[in-house]
C-alpha cells in the first residue's frame, strides 16, 4: 500500500508546538506532527497578532502538498506509526 491522505482536517498540539495532521496506508493510521518551527522556516507563517495556532494552521495549509510530500518520504523510509517533521526534513 502507499500513504494517502483522505482526511484535510489538522490539529495544532500545543503542548508539541506543532500541527497533527493524519495520513493512512491502507488500514493503518499514521500520525504526523510538523513543528511550528519547521513551518516558520518556510516564510509563510504571518507575523503580527496572529496566535501561533493560527499562523501554523494557516501556513500547514498553505504548504500541505509540500508537506504531504514530505510525510510520504519520511515514511517510505521508514514505516512507524508517528512522525514528527523538523525543517531539516524539508531541505
């Protein structure tokens, strides 16, 4: 099977400081986890008084299919059951 992502919802984790967002290979359930950090190194992340939850929602959404991408390399490495994306893995 091949990860997919059938669900857009995302969630941010406060207490990791990153977006959760959900991918599936077949019946199997893959967490993901981006850091706020990784998604600020990315330029889309507004400044302002924009509350973290919001601007790393907004910039997940922006880059979801950059991210998907990603999600779907780290995983073919190597299969587990959760991930957490740093920006090291976006280089």
């Amino acid at each position: 099977m091949t990860l997919a992502f059938p669900n857009p919802s995302r969630s941010f984790d406060e207490a990791r400081n990153a977006v959760c967002f959900i991918g599936h290979d077949g019946m199997f359930r893959i967490r993901f986890f981006i850091e706020a950090e990784a998604l600020a190194k990315s330029g889309v992340v507004p400044g302002g008084k924009v509350s973290t939850e919001t601007a790393c929602l907004s910039a997940f959404d922006a880059l979801r299919a950059t991210i998907q991408d990603v999600a779907g390399k780290v995983y073919v490495r190597n299969r587990r059951d959760s991930y957490t994306l740093t920006a090291a893995d976006f280089r």
